[in-house]
C-alpha cells in the first residue's frame, strides 16, 4: 500500500507559477514511476508528466517547457512545478505510483486543484 498526499494547490493568475507536492507514505526510489494526471469535471484524466525511478522524465505535449516534475528520494516527495501557467491548466491535479510487480498497481492522492485565471 502507498499513501500519497499532494498539496500546493490554488487561484493563480495566467503566466504565473505553481509548486505542487505530493509525499508518499513509502520510498519512493522503490516506486517504479511517480506521476502526476489532472482531471477536469466530466472529462477523463490526463497524463501531465511522469518520472520514473531512474530518473527518466515524460510530459504531455501541452506543459512541456513550461512544467517540470522532480523528486527528492530523502523526503518521499515527488514535484510539480508549473510555469507560464495558462487557463487551461485549471484542473483537479493527481498524483500517482505505480508499482510493477507480478502486475500492475496504481496508487493515487486525493487531489488538489489548481484554477487559472485570466
């Protein structure tokens, strides 16, 4: 089991920036891959950036060179830093470990929102 707690989130105003953390109730450097999805009301979630244990980092096309996701192995805690913030980026932010054993088991936090305004 993996307890994951995000916060960081709030009104911010186009162009600006926002720090979301998430801290995990385990190592992360155990965790196969920690992410970050966000989910606007009535549409499916979304793959916003990914990092795995080793380092390799991915981003959806829309945040790339404006997001950046990162980790601190000491502290459980896995980052989102979000740049040049657009409207539409208002979102409900998640994160998520998935851990890859025998099968595949996603974990996730109870979200946090972030709203963009312009």
């Amino acid at each position: 089991q993996v307890q994951l707690v995000e916060s960081g989130g709030g009104l911010v105003q186009a162009g600006g920036s926002l720090r979301l953390s998430c801290a995990a109730s385990r190592s992360i450097s155990s965790i196969n891959t920690m992410g970050w999805h966000r989910q606007v009301l009535g549409k499916q979630r979304e793959l916003v950036a990914t990092i795995t244990s080793g380092g390799s980092t991915n981003y959806a096309d829309s945040v790339k060179g404006r997001f950046i996701i990162s980790r601190d192995n000491a502290e459980n805690t896995v980052y989102l830093q979000m740049n040049s913030l657009k409207p539409e980026d208002t979102a409900a932010y998640y994160c998520n470990a998935r851990l890859v054993t025998w099968r595949i088991r996603d974990y996730w936090g109870q979200g946090t929102q972030v709203t963009v305004s312009s």
